[in-house]
C-alpha cells in the first residue's frame, strides 16, 4: 500500500516542479518512485533542489535548464526536439535518483551525456544520441 501511494502522490507532485516545456510530455503513469528519497533526487536532477538530500550539491546543471537550453537550440527542429528532450529527462531523472546499489545511470553518466550533448553540433542529434547511450546504459546490469 505504501508503495502505491508513493507511485500516486509522486506522480502529481513530480509534474508540479518539471519544466513547464516538458510537463505535458512527462507522463505521470510512469513515475513510480522506490522511496520517498527517490522522489527527492530526482526533483533534484529536475531543479537542482536538494530538499534534505544527504551528500546533495544544489543548482546547476539540473534537467529544467538543460532541456530549456536544448529546446532553444532547436530551431526549426523545435516540434521534434521537445518530446524528445523533454522524454530523455524523464528516463534518465527516473534511473539516476535511485539508491546507488541499483541504479544503472551514475553522475559519471551525466557528465558523459552532458559532453554528448555539448559536442553535438545539432541539438536533435546529439539528444537522439543520448537516448541510444541510455538505451544502452540501462541494458547493462546495476551497481558497477
């Protein structure tokens, strides 16, 4: 029961402090959340909030300002590029803000993705880029 209503009440809650640009690609049928601590890291990944986080650096980078910088960057690509980006975060967020021992996204992973990003001379690349390493990323086993 409890984990049911973590799943519900993270769900409404999560959409409240995601980027206004990505809240109606966000879907909240697949926020299910481990642990109330998993629901705070991953708002964290969102806004930089570290919200009683032990061992948290708050700010940037966070996904809000990432997915606003990359949509930007967009162009002509705008229409393609926000579900897309806005779709990656949420993957991502969900599979980094877990407890470490079963998460299969590290903070290594981040700044990898981070630099992907960077290089990419095109924004709807180097997102679709991203999306191929997680796919891979969370083929592989947990806990390196």
């Amino acid at each position: 029961m409890a984990a049911l209503f973590l799943g519900l009440s993270g769900s409404a809650q999560a959409q409240t402090f995601v980027n206004p640009l990505c809240r109606s690609y966000i879907s909240s049928a697949d926020l299910r959340f481990d642990s109330a601590e998993h629901m705070r890291w991953y708002r964290r990944f969102w806004t930089g909030d570290c919200d009683r986080l032990f061992a948290c650096f708050p700010g940037a980078p966070n996904w809000n300002e990432i997915a606003a910088q990359l949509i930007a960057r967009g162009g002509g690509e705008r229409a393609a590029l926000q579900p897309k980006v806005c779709a990656l975060g949420q993957r991502i967020g969900l599979e980094w803000s877990r407890e470490h021992a079963v998460r299969r996204i590290s903070t290594a992973d981040l700044h990898r993705y981070s630099d992907m990003l960077r290089s990419s001379g095109d924004a709807l690349r180097g997102v679709e880029a991203v999306a191929r390493a997680v796919d891979a990323d969370l083929r592989r086993p947990p806990s390196r």
